[in-house]
C-alpha cells in the first residue's frame, strides 16, 4: 500500500527527479532548492502578452505535458465556504470525502474570491494580492510520492515556455507535517528571482494516507507580474490605475465576478459578500458611471470563463447598487 512519506524522505524526492543541476540543501525541517546556474540576472521580455495569450500559453505548456485543462468549478460554492476560494476544493471528494474522483483534475484556471490577502500598514492590500484572481493550479490525485518531486519538474517546464527560466526559480520551505481536519500535508513555496509565485503541497487524508494527492498553486496575474516586472497596479488596472483609488478598482474586479456569475447583492447570503465588497466604491468615484471599468473587468474574467451575466446586465446591477445608496447621486 502507498502510504504518505515521512519529512525526511522529500529532499531525496527531488533530487533522484531534478538531478545534479539543481542544489538541495536541508537545515534542521527546512528545506531549498536552487539552480546551480543561478546567478545570471533576469531580463524582462520587451513585449507584455496579453491576458488570453497568458493563459493560452499555460494550457499549451501543460498540454505538452500531458496534462489536460480541466472546467472551471463553480465561485458559488456553499459547502465549508460560501464562494470557492482555491482550486483545491476540486479534491475535497477524494481527500475528504473518500471518494476515488475528484471534482476536477489536471490544469485548473479557477476564478477565486478571497479577503486574505496580505496587507499595508494603512490597511490597503501589498503589491502582488488582489480581492479576485484567477488562482493557476494543477490539482491531481497521485499515486505514489515521488510525484510531488515530479509535478514541480514538470512547473519548471511549463515556465520556462513563459520565459521564466529554472535557473531564476527557487524552492524553500519546511518539512514539518501539518494538519488541518482530516487531511495533513507537506508545503513548499517557489519563487522567480526575489518574487514569491506560489506553492506546491502534497496532501493526503490522515486516516487513510494511501489517498495521495498533489496541489501545485500561483495566479496568472501573478506570473505576468514576474514576467513583465511591470508596476502591479498599472500590470492589473491598465490606466484605469491613474484615475482610481487601487481599492475601488480592486472591488470592482471581484463585484463584477461575482455578479457575472449570479450573484447579486443582497442583505443576507453569498450576496453579502457583493455588497460588502461595494460598500469600499462610492457613488462619487465615477459620476458618469461604471460602465467602461466593469466592461474592462467583464472581458477578463470572461477570457477564463464566459460569464453567465452580460456586461450591461452586470453594470446596470452594480450601479443601482452604489448609487442606490445615496439618490442625489444620479
């Protein structure tokens, strides 16, 4: 029977699957991997690709691997949280649930909504985080171990076809196990150069460790930002991010998500996080109205997937919102 590995088994993973071009060095639980050519500097691309040849890219590059796109999930989740909020709620079935199929495998281009991302002093979201992104993920049951080690040997190809070559990527982490209700597991974060891109976990159900699984995870608006090195409000927003408080576009972003896929602003229900995400736009933010902005963002999540709400439905929702609020506003 496969069964999880013990901690100390990870750093031989990875060196039997990279090889010799790769130094792994442990230090008590932690853990790094790094180039042994590492020290050449990072030249951005001269040209930017745009949000669809993005993430066209990726899917090539995972296809090549052998490794199909897989449907979006649906952002009404309603199980252990109200909207989905990481592509690896596709392998509750399976890790929680014991289940022998997941809701979705392979690559996962998943619209998310989440509060937590990391903050300023101010109260204002640090660079590289935003309320709504499309979290990159490849989400897979395994069914050995050595396949944590194999899934980031494969990550690093389909990076460099970004043109984020292996030898500006690094690995680092502990190797201690953690818990969280019935499924434990084993993190390690990557990054380009200095800039954190995401994580690579291997999860296994505590009671049943046979049922192995592997979540490798960043945001594609992330990747363009290692890309590109461009400004990350000017990278998201375009010129809307001269003209608007980072905050008010940033909520208007995830309004628009959440409208397009039916989720209207209510008092009670998945619908309050709607209108509390428009309670950050005043009606004085754009006295000839949204429609441009909501357009822009319509556009981009419907590169991932179409929305089920159209555009001048999503703004014409929105705007009675905001401006509701106050009737001198129209």
């Amino acid at each position: 029977m496969t069964r999880a590995p013990a901690s100390s088994q990870v750093p031989y993973l990875f060196r039997k699957v990279l090889g010799p071009r790769w130094e792994i060095t442990t230090d008590d639980d932690r853990l790094e991997i790094r180039h042994a050519n590492r020290g050449t500097p990072y030249e951005p691309p001269r040209r930017r690709l745009p949000w669809p040849d993005l993430l066209s890219a990726l899917e090539q590059a995972f296809a090549e691997q052998g490794v199909p796109r897989a449907e979006c999930l649906p952002l009404r989740w309603g199980r252990e949280t109200e909207l989905t909020i990481s592509a690896v709620q596709a392998l509750d079935p399976y890790l929680k649930q014991g289940h022998p199929i997941p809701y979705r495998r392979g690559f996962l281009p998943q619209p998310v909504v989440r509060f937590t991302g990391q903050r300023n002093a101010d109260g204002s979201l640090r660079d590289g985080f935003l309320t709504s992104f499309v979290n990159v993920s490849r989400v897979e049951p395994v069914s050995d171990s050595s396949a944590y080690a194999t899934v980031l040997d494969e990550w690093l190809t389909v990076l460099s076809r970004l043109g984020l070559h292996a030898r500006h990527i690094s690995v680092h982490g502990r190797l201690n196990v953690w818990r969280r209700r019935q499924v434990q597991g084993i993190t390690l974060r990557f990054r380009h150069v200095d800039l954190p891109l995401g994580d690579i976990v291997l999860l296994w159900n505590t009671d049943h460790p046979e049922a192995l699984a592997v979540d490798l995870g960043t945001a594609v608006e992330r990747l363009a930002w290692a890309r590109s090195r461009a400004p990350w409000h000017e990278l998201v927003f375009g010129r809307a991010s001269a003209v608007a408080p980072f905050a008010v576009l940033d909520s208007l972003r995830a309004a628009t998500l959440l409208i397009g896929n039916g989720i209207k602003p209510s008092a009670r229900g998945v619908g309050s996080i709607t209108r509390r995400l428009l309670t950050k736009v005043p009606a004085s933010a754009s006295p000839l109205g949204f429609g441009n902005m909501i357009r822009v963002c319509h556009e981009y999540w419907s590169v991932v997937e179409p929305l089920q709400v159209a555009w001048p439905d999503v703004t014409r929702i929105l705007e009675a919102e905001v401006f509701g609020r106050d009737s001198c506003s129209y």
